[in-house]
C-alpha cells in the first residue's frame, strides 16, 4: 500500500508485506482489506489475529490521516481490539474506521472488521493516535 504525500507517494513497508489494500479513505473514514493468504493464516485456516490487528491498526491511521487538513505524521497511542469471533477459513477480511474526534494532538478512533457479512463483525476496535510533526519540513 502506498500514501500520497506532499513528498510524492510513499510506500509502507509492512502494509506491503501484508498486502493491505485501500478500498476507500476520505473525511475521516477509511476501508481496507487483507485478501486471504496461507501464510498469514492461523492452524484452521483463518487470518490470524496477528494480521487483523495489523489491518486494524492501518485502517485507523488511514482514517486520521484522512481527516488532516495537511500531511502529518501520527502514532498509535493506544488500540484496543475485541476479538469477536474467528474469521472464517479462506476468506479475506475487510476493517472500516472512522476517526470521530480530533485535537489537536489526538485523534479518537473506531474501528469493525468482518469477512463476509459487514453486520456479522469479526472484531471491533477502539484507538488514539497521536498527531506529530508535518511529513515534510
């Protein structure tokens, strides 16, 4: 996955490796995916939660940044992630976040993940972040 900053576009190393995709991201909200893959998939052939968390994680931050009113660089704070239930074996899963407050330090997040069926979540998320310095200087 790639951000497009004022620098031109960036890649991010880790939403590569995982091959996270950017489905939509725009005022504070953002969707993305991790197809299924084997080799990020738990013994019953599920994504592990380790992959969930990751995708969770870069849907926040996609949903803060896409709220900045410019490019600036932001942390993750705290993420809490409640593991509703497995994912089923085979399937992709998908987060949508949206990013409900900002200060001008902070920004508050929330966040639900599902694999089929957006109404039947798999996890859901809670997040701050915090806001840095500008990407460019």
């Amino acid at each position: 996955m790639s951000v497009l900053t004022d620098a031109g576009m960036v890649t991010i190393p880790w939403s590569a490796a995982l091959d996270v995709h950017l489905l939509s991201s725009g005022d504070g909200v953002a969707s993305m995916c991790i197809p299924w893959r084997a080799d990020l998939s738990d013994r019953t052939g599920a994504v592990a939660t380790g992959a969930v968390v990751s995708l969770v994680d870069q849907a926040c931050g996609a949903a803060v940044i896409s709220r900045l009113p410019r490019p600036l660089l932001i942390s993750t704070l705290n993420l809490k992630v409640d593991h509703v239930r497995r994912p089923e074996p085979g399937c992709q899963v998908t987060a949508w976040s949206h990013c409900y407050s900002l200060s001008e330090n902070m920004a508050f997040v929330c966040a639900e993940v599902w694999d089929l069926d957006p109404s039947d979540i798999v996890a859901a998320a809670q997040g701050v972040f915090s806001i840095n310095r500008p990407i460019v200087e």
